[in-house]
C-alpha cells in the first residue's frame, strides 16, 4: 500500500459516518455451483446456460465458485476483509425445487449454516429472497409472464422466513427486476431467453406483486431484521436536446427505473406511461387491490448503481448492450457512449459524479416516500488473468471503489447535491469474481481472485485497500 493510498484512505474513512456500512455482495446462482447436490432442483438460468451459444465461450456455471462446499473458507476472507456485512442470495430451487410444494432441509440447512458462520465472524447478513434464479418449472408455466409466481413466490419468502428470520438482519425481496425484464423477457440475452420486447411487461407488474406479496409475508412471520428491495438504478439522459433524444430518454427512463420505483414508492404507476402508451401497451390492467398489495411500507430501499445511460433516437446496432442483442434493432431508439469518461471490461462508464446525480433524482421523485438508502451493488470488471502467484495490482478497481465512494459521501454531506438523502451503506460488488451471467467467466468483479480451474482464492490489491479502509474507521470512530 502506497503512501497516497494511506493519506486516502484516512480522508476517505473520516467522510464515512459512524454507522455507515461497509459491505460486500454476491449471488448464489454466480458463486455456488452445485447445481444437482443435496436436492436442488434446477433454475430457469441452468436451463439456459445449457443453449448454445447463451453464455460467451461456452462457460458452465455447473461449479462457478464452488461456494456451497467452500462458504466457510469464503466467510473466513471475509472476517479478514473486515466487512460489516455480506448481502447474500437465497437460491429458491435450493429449498424449494419446484418452486410449490415441499421445502428441501438440505438446502435450508445450507443457509443455517451459511447464516450463523456470518454471526460468528460479525458479519451482519442480508438476505436477497431473489437473484434471477427461477425454478425451472415456474419458468415452464411462463415464469413472470404468469402472476401465479407472485404468488409462489410469497409462500418460498414465507417459509424463508420462519427458517431465518431471528438472524437474518436485513431481506431483500427482489434484486433488479428491470434486468429480469429487460434482458430476459425483453431481449433474450439472459435467462428465461425470451425476445418478447414491449410485450414482456407484464413480468414488470409481476415482479412488483411478487414484492409486496413478500413483505407482507415476511412481516406475517415475525422476521425481526429491516425488509426493502433492491432496484437498478441509471440517470439517463438524451444525446442531444432533439425532440427525438428527449422522447427516447424518458421512455428508457420509464423502463430502467421509474415503472419499477414508482409503484414501490408511490402506489402507482408513473402518469408518463400515458404518453408512451405504444411501448407499454403490454401492461395489463392495474387494480387498486394490487397497487396497495405493491405499495408496502420499507424499512430501506436498495439501489445497484454501475453507470448512466445516454439514449439517442434511432434504431441500434444491436451492440450497444453489454451482450449484444438482435432484438434492440427492433426499437427506435439506441444507447450511445460517454465518450468522456474510461470505461470498465464492459464497456460501461467510470462515472461516480452521476452517483449523487442519481441520488438527487430519486430524493426529488419520491421526496419523503424515499426510505434510508443502501448502494446495495457498486462495482466494475477489468482484464485480469486467469491464473496468478499473488495479488492482482487492480488500481483502476480501487480508483472505482473509492470514487463512488468519496462521490456518495460528498453529495450526501450538508451542502451537497444530495444533502438529504440518508445513505446508510455501500455494497462492494463483488466478493470474488464468479460466473457473471452470459458473459461467463470472461468478466472478473472480485476483491479476490478466483482460479477457476483449481478454485485457489488470492485477494486483489483491492482487497487490502479495502481492509484498510475499513480498519481506519473503526480507528478514527473508536
């Protein structure tokens, strides 16, 4: 650790506030492997990993990380790493494999175990109820499309609950259900692999049920920990200020965030659906039964943050997605780059200024509707080997990290552009590189290092920055 990282370091842990956590997520479908062992059934993802040509260079994700025989070694580098919590998935097929029916004590006993090793270490957990990976027979009854898993999905949240309620901290019912839409039902790159377009909304809606449906759930139980959710969030903007531009930008707008946050938050749907009635004519019809059943109140609501979008006008390529997709040459409107920020191993923008453009945004919409915020997802890929003898020098990743960082704790301080935004945490995504989705293993996010031919763990450069953040804090707060 060099000099200039110790000075910032120091500064950047003195602008942290006394109980602000520091944390670190992960999913279970992209860490676990163990597809097929101790009774879990099979997710809408293993089904779609298996076409041809889904997942770049053929990658399995039958072992990924090998998470579910190694989380005690995984929890121990995050004791070292000195996080004050691990945001977790719950994979459903694991305890529940049709997705109906009975529970698989297998699987609960795995989440135990996970659960109490993570208490032991004082590692705060928060449970994620959903990270995309559907039982594959809910997916073959039309997945979101059908409003049964909604309810489904309140009886697997009901029974999560009862097993982990008295130490999970905090529960998450649903991460990004935009990417489910969109890359799943929308365009097709990722599971359930369906290029349904503007016709793929009901899974919007869904989603949403399924989300109050869970809260109430959860609340039935008793769990004693906080319950939010946890959507994507982007600023975007348009590329010119064309008429055109501008139209394009507010319908990506519509899509990426407010048809998610506004019946979550508000109780409603956004008016401007109106006006953009041929994107979303797929919408069904919305009872007011439904918007109440939506419309729970939050403990906190969480917000993944990668980059914003500009959006002109005009059909696409098709590769202006992280995994190209024919089916967005099908749509007027394309994304266009920031040519004026670096990018990560994606393709995305380095933009941390456009975190707190982002916060102020959602502060203005939802006003005093907006729970206590966690950046439950921050994070970046780079080019890195495969194979390495010791720690990775991942600069650019701790340039990442700490601008968003020192980014969010500027614009939430008084005078800032979000000075009234109560940020609670931030969420290093990810751990350990893993199976990240339709890229494969092409794509390494981690503060460790994962060889994924012999499963060795090495921690990155960032992990130490990292770690030594986190030991400044406690130092300068006592």
């Amino acid at each position: 650790m060099t000099v200039e990282h110790d000075v910032s370091i120091r500064d950047l842990a003195g602008r942290l506030p006394r109980s602000f956590t520091l944390g670190v997520a992960a999913a279970a479908f992209q860490i676990e492997g163990a597809l097929a062992a101790d009774g879990r059934g099979p997710s809408g993802w293993d089904a779609f990993s298996e076409k041809p040509g889904a997942i770049m260079d053929g990658h399995s994700p039958a072992m990924a990380c090998d998470h579910y025989n190694r989380a005690p070694e995984d929890v121990a580098l995050m004791r070292e790493l000195g996080v004050d919590s691990y945001r977790f998935s719950i994979s459903w097929p694991r305890i529940q494999p049709d997705g109906r029916g009975p529970f698989n004590e297998q699987g609960l006993d795995f989440y135990d175990r996970l659960i109490d090793q993570l208490l032991e270490a004082g590692i705060s957990p928060m449970a994620t109820l959903y990270h995309w990976d559907t039982p594959l027979p809910l997916e073959h009854r039309g997945g979101w499309m059908n409003r049964a898993t909604a309810e489904r999905f309140a009886e697997y949240s009901a029974a999560a609950g009862r097993r982990f309620g008295d130490r999970v901290d905090q529960w998450v019912t649903l991460n990004e259900p935009a990417s489910v839409v969109l890359n799943g039902y929308a365009l097709g790159v990722h599971a359930p692999g369906q290029g349904l377009l503007f016709e793929a909304f009901p899974a919007v809606h869904h989603q949403m049920l399924a989300h109050g449906l869970s809260v109430q759930a959860l609340r039935a139980e008793g769990v004693r920990g906080g319950i939010g959710v946890t959507n994507l969030h982007s600023p975007v903007r348009p590329a010119t200020g064309k008429v055109t531009d501008r139209a394009a930008a507010m319908v990506f707008d519509l899509m990426l965030n407010r048809i998610y946050a506004d019946p979550i938050l508000l109780g409603r749907y956004p008016f401007a659906l109106r006006l953009a009635k041929p994107w979303f004519r797929s919408l069904p019809k919305i009872s007011d039964s439904d918007l109440r059943t939506i419309h729970q109140p939050l403990d906190f609501y969480g917000v993944n943050y990668y980059q914003p979008v500009k959006v002109a006008a005009g059909q696409g390529t098709g590769d202006d997605l992280t995994v190209p997709a024919e089916a967005m040459i099908r749509i007027p409107a394309h994304q266009v780059p920031y040519d004026e920020y670096g990018t990560t191993g994606f393709g995305w923008p380095v933009a941390p200024d456009h975190l707190g453009i982002m916060l102020r945004e959602l502060k203005d919409r939802y006003k005093h509707a907006l729970p206590p915020l966690y950046i439950t997802e921050s994070g970046a890929s780079f080019p890195e080997p495969d194979h390495v003898t010791g720690p990775i020098q991942d600069h650019q990743r701790i340039d990442y990290i700490a601008g968003h960082l020192r980014h969010a704790m500027e614009a939430t301080a008084p005078g800032g552009i979000a000075h009234d935004v109560d940020l609670r945490g931030y969420y290093v995504w990810t751990l350990m590189d893993n199976f990240e989705w339709a890229a494969g293993y092409s794509q390494r996010f981690g503060l460790v290092h994962v060889d994924f031919d012999t499963m060795e763990r090495t921690p990155k450069e960032s992990f130490y920055w990292y770690q030594a953040l986190s030991q400044a804090r406690k130092l300068q707060q006592g």
